[in-house]
C-alpha cells in the first residue's frame, strides 16, 4: 500500500520457492518478509504500517 501512496517507494512480491536464491540471500524464513533496500533492513511478519513505516526510517538512517 505505501508503494501505491508515494512513488518514491517501490514494492515487489516474490515468490521464494519460485526464487529460492533470492530466498537465501535474504535469509527468508517466513512470510510475510519485508526486505527495505536491499537489506539494509527487513521486517518479518504482519506488522502494523506504523512499524513497518519505523523500519523504513531506520533503513533509511544507514
């Protein structure tokens, strides 16, 4: 949804036992699973927006 709000923000949905090297290299072990640029953050699970928007923030601080 934040994709869909602001185009400074993209969104991709992968499917990992389609993509399973991208997977690994993202060390997913759950879904949903929230990569933030490239790994400079990620979050794992249904999170409300506010934390996934705290962890966006953070990534962004790197």
């Amino acid at each position: 949804m934040l994709a869909m709000e602001n185009p400074l923000v993209q969104a991709e949905m992968v499917e990992a036992m389609e993509f399973p090297t991208l997977a690994d290299r993202h060390q997913v072990s759950g879904v949903p699973h929230t990569v933030i640029n490239d790994g400079a953050g990620n979050v794992v699970g249904a999170v409300p927006e506010s934390n996934l928007v705290a962890a966006i923030r953070d990534a962004l601080q790197k």
